[in-house]
C-alpha cells in the first residue's frame, strides 16, 4: 500500500500536528507514508518541512480553490501511483477528499477518527449521527478520506528526510476571473490555560461556578457537547468536531470522558490535564496527568493555585 497524505500547509504549528499524525498513521498502517504540502507561497514560506520525514512534496498554489487542487493531486497521485490518500484535517479538508475521490472514481469517508490495518483489511471508525455514534467501516485497500485523529500523547520521533521536492506550481484556473481577500486570516488569540467540563459535573449551578472563576482569572472555558446539550452550557462554548478548537498550554480537563469528538478539540495542547473520578475514563489514556478524585476534593485548591498563578504573570 502507498498512501500519500495531504497537508494544507498555512502555519508550522499544523505542520508539527501533521507529524504526529502522520507518526501514528504509518504506526497503524505498517508503511512509509509520503507527505504533499500544498499552500500560497507566502504561507509556505519558513515552514520547517523536513520533521514530518520521508518524501515531502510541496505544492505552491496562487489560490486555494479546492476543485483546481483536487484535480492537480489527481494527475500526480495516478502519475506516481499512490493506492490511498489522506487528507489532513483543516478547512478544505471533507470537500477536497470527496472532490479526490470522485477523480479516483475510489471510496471516500470524511472526518475519520481511527485508521488501522489488520490482516491486510483496513477499518476505521468516524462520529455520526449528530456526534453521538461512532462507526465502524471496512474499506479496500484503494481509498480516500478526511482525517480527525487524536493523537493524545503521541511523542514525536526524529525522521530522516529523503528528499523535499518542489512541484510544479498550480496556477489560477482561467474561471477565477479576480481573487480578492475580504479578510485576512488571523491566529485564534486564547488563554494559556483552558478549563473545560464534562458530564462529570453534577449541576449547571456548579458549572456555571466554574465558568465564573475561569472568566475571573482570564482563562478560556468550554464544555463537551452532551453538557451544552443538557442546557447547562452555551452552544458557543463547546469543544471539539462540533464547536472550537484550541491550543492551549495546559488544558484541565473535569469530568471529561474522553470521546474523539471532544479531544480533537484540545488534542493540541501542550499538557492535558484530566480530573475524573473513574480511573478507566478514555481520557485518562490521553492525558498527560490523571487526578482519579471526585472533583470537590480537587477544584478548590487547584483554582486558588491557578489564581495565585495567574497574579504573578
């Protein structure tokens, strides 16, 4: 199997995260893994391309119109022979597989949460239904698909690059007759520190509690989506594949369980750390640090910590 996975590449902090993932997919996959970079030259510009490893193709494009990429990744993927593709999670990331695959005349499967190989047979498992199921699927060996991987704590491994070749570039379609920038696109700004809360927390009284000390100390604050969902938070402030994503420091997470949906949301923190009373929740796997406690015993000294902390910054 050649798989060959796309990255829009807009900023060194999705390329760090695109080697993770690519880390574990080849892990899971049992091959090398060749890498395609696409981006605007000003975008492209001072990316350190060489950690993600192995063959790195980079793809300058003067327009990000995800029909005209689609069609340049479909003559070269035929061109060098790639039995699979998988687009990095970003923006384009759904409409550009669908888009490939149809190309690929292959099957396609959007915002997949696992990859893995067994005996030859390749599975994967995605949310659906409004998030609250998740699916098992069986592919051929020739696919495309979207990816959303927690990564947890993967640790990154030094890999020695090949060969960085630049390709051909791909140039606005004669259809785009201007291409005007309405906005510029800007770097979420958040907090060092997130709190979010789960289902763990009994009552909206004691969320809402929780919401006030974040806002009093300055730091961002979000919930898993069955909280939101309960009434007890706002549709604004959820976390994850439905909601924001963020890039803290620490992220502390309370009675949190740990869904794909939810830790694609904080999957790029530095540190994660989870307080859950039950020592088999998911995301005691995910985490950096567990505290198995209920949390009444561990808020109050932990915030009035944070709180002293923040004074000093």
């Amino acid at each position: 199997m050649r798989i060959l996975f796309v990255v829009h590449g807009i900023n060194q902090k999705g390329i760090k995260m695109a080697q993770k993932k690519k880390q574990m997919l080849s892990e899971q996959m049992n091959c090398v893994i060749d890498s395609c970079i696409y981006a605007e030259k000003k975008e492209m510009e001072g990316l350190r391309l060489e950690s993600l490893g192995g063959q790195v193709y980079t793809l300058p494009v003067t327009i990000s119109a995800t029909d005209m990429i689609a069609r340049y990744l479909f003559k070269f993927i035929k061109k060098m022979q790639y039995t699979a593709v998988v687009v990095a999670d970003g923006g384009q990331a759904g409409e550009l597989a669908v888009q490939l695959a149809q190309l690929l005349e292959v099957q396609c499967v959007t915002a997949v949460t696992e990859l893995s190989l067994n005996k030859e047979r390749v599975f994967l498992k995605k949310m659906v239904y409004n998030n609250m199921v998740c699916a098992d699927y069986h592919l051929p060996e020739e696919f495309v698909i979207s990816e959303k991987f927690a990564v947890g704590n993967v640790v990154n491994k030094q890999v020695e690059v090949s060969e960085i070749i630049e390709l051909e570039p791909c140039n606005v379609p004669d259809y785009i007759l201007d291409n005007i920038i309405l906005e510029e696109r800007t770097q979420q700004m958040v907090s060092p520190i997130l709190i979010a809360v789960g289902m763990g927390i009994q009552s909206k009284e004691e969320v809402s509690k929780i919401r006030e000390y974040a806002s009093d100390c300055g730091f961002s604050f979000g919930v898993s989506r069955p909280v939101a969902m309960r009434g007890w938070g706002d549709i604004r402030e959820i976390i994850g594949v439905s909601g924001e994503i963020y890039a803290p420091q620490l992220t502390i997470a309370i009675g949190i369980s740990g869904a794909a949906a939810f830790m694609i949301g904080i999957e790029q923190s530095n540190y994660i750390l989870s307080i859950n009373s039950n020592p088999d929740a998911m995301i005691t796997k995910l985490s950096d640090s567990i505290i198995v406690d209920e949390y009444q015993h561990v808020l109050p000294k932990l915030f009035e910590y944070l709180k002293q902390w923040r004074k000093t910054q």
